[in-house]
C-alpha cells in the first residue's frame, strides 16, 4: 500500500522524477508499446523484413494496418497506439520528401532515426506534452552503402540498431525464435526470410486464433527492391511454405523420436543377453 502511494505521487507528470530516479510516465508510454500486436524484423545482407500482426476490433471490422511505407527505401512497423503512428510516419514522410526535394536523393536512414530519436526524447522533457505511446520497427536501405538497416526507437527517445528483433504483446516467444536462427539470415533468400518472419510471429497468435493472409502482412526492402507490402493472397503462399517446413520438422522429430527409441531397445536387449 505504501509503495502504490509513492508512487501515485510522482506519476502525475512526465517531467517528475521519482526519488528512485525514475520517470513513471515514460515508464507507461512504454508499457503501452507491450500491449500493442506484435511486430518483428529481421535483415539479410541485402534485404530487410518486416512481419506484423493486424488486429480487427470485432468480427464486423477490418484490420487495422500494422506496415507503414514512408519512402521507396524505408518502413515501418508499429507496436501501441496507432494514431501516435501516423503522427510520426506524416513527420518521416515529410522529412524524406524535403531531402529529395532539396538534394535529389534519399535520406541516409542514421540521419532520419536520429532526429526522430530526438523527437521522441523532447516529449520526456517538455511539461506541455506527452510521450509517444509507440514503438516503431524501421526498415532501410542506406543508399550509399546499399546496406538494410532496421532499427528500432522507444517512447524514451532511445534507439538501436538490430539485426534482428521483435516488439509489442507476447514477443519473447519472438525474440526466442530469432535468437535461435539469427546465424542462418545473412545468408537467407527473399522467400527464406519472409517464412523466418511468419515463424516468428506464428508464437506472438493470441488465443486459439492462426496466422492468416487476413491477419498477417509482411513488408519488404531491398538493394534492388523498393519497399513493398504483401497481404491478403499475395501472402497465402509464404504460409503455405510455412505450413510445408512446420509438417517436415514434425517428421523429422519424428523420426528422431523412433530412432531414440530403437535404439533404447537394442541397449536393453544386449543387456538382457548379458545377464
């Protein structure tokens, strides 16, 4: 009971800090990112992918969309509240427009994620405004390197550069999965890592419900490729791939199991003749 009312103390404004050093509001604005669907990315050495999963709000509505393109060389995926999303893909959009507009090429990413970092960061510090209840998964291509980039930014203002990661509700399972295969995604084809996405997001599916052409929606960029969105049948058959390697790792572990078993038996069965 005291610590609930110490803590009431000091939540009551983004720009108090708590005695512990905190800051309890952007400690909630990140809270909300968790409560968000799920959202992973992941790159190669040319390419960089996003999967996320849509949320309908009955059965009577449409999907919510999760992918958002904010230039031909860049993405983004959502985690938390979506209208604080567009706010910041209308900023992102306009900042790449006006770099095109004033030096005829494509904003460098590292450029982009910082001053956006910055914004984020201005609303943990300005008593008039709140922070941005969302999280955001980016990918790029650095025109000047041909290099993907995916990046990911925090209510906080903070910001990383992954190779792989995963954000919003039950995206540990996620993380867990990508952490387990990240060796094999330098290396990975188009298809291959699009597949590594749905696998990903398969363990973030609520409930009894299923990864879908409905639910799902995968967007990808690359060195040749600009950034394009795939949903509805477009991506039934990347999950009919899904479907064909989850049936041939239940054969193989299968097979596995039969293969202990076997083996189990003839152990007994010399040791029976020994005895």
């Amino acid at each position: 009971k005291r610590s609930r009312m110490f803590r009431n103390q000091y939540d009551t404004d983004v720009t108090v800090w708590s005695p512990e050093g905190r800051l309890l509001q952007v400690e909630y604005a990140m809270e909300s990112v968790k409560q968000g669907s799920a959202c992973v990315g992941l790159k190669s050495n040319s390419l960089c992918v996003l999967g996320a999963l849509k949320r309908n709000v009955s059965a009577l509505s449409s999907h919510q969309k999760k992918l958002l393109e904010i230039d031909d060389h860049m993405g983004i995926g959502i985690a938390g509240l979506t209208a604080d999303a567009r706010s910041l893909a209308k900023y992102m959009r306009n900042e790449c427009l006006n770099n095109k507009y004033v030096y005829g090429a494509p904003l460098p990413p590292h450029l982009l994620m910082a001053d956006l970092a910055d914004k984020h960061q201005r609303t943990t510090q300005t008593y008039v405004r709140r922070p941005f209840g969302v999280g955001l998964l980016v990918a790029s291509i650095d025109a000047r390197t041909d290099t993907p980039r995916l990046y990911q930014t925090c209510p906080s203002g903070n910001l990383y550069e992954f190779t792989a990661s995963a954000i919003g509700s039950r995206s540990q399972s996620a993380r867990t999965y990508l952490e387990k295969h990240h060796q094999a995604f330098p290396e990975a084809t188009k298809e291959q890592l699009i597949v590594h996405a749905l696998q990903a997001l398969v363990g973030c599916v609520s409930g009894d419900n299923e990864l879908t052409k409905e639910n799902g929606s995968i967007g990808i960029v690359g060195k040749d490729q600009k950034f394009t969105l795939i949903e509805g049948d477009d991506l039934q058959p990347y999950l009919d791939q899904l479907e064909l390697n989850t049936a041939a790792d239940d054969d193989d572990e299968d097979d596995d199991a039969d293969a202990d078993a076997d083996e189990d038996e003839a152990k007994e069965d010399v040791e029976d003749m020994e005895t």
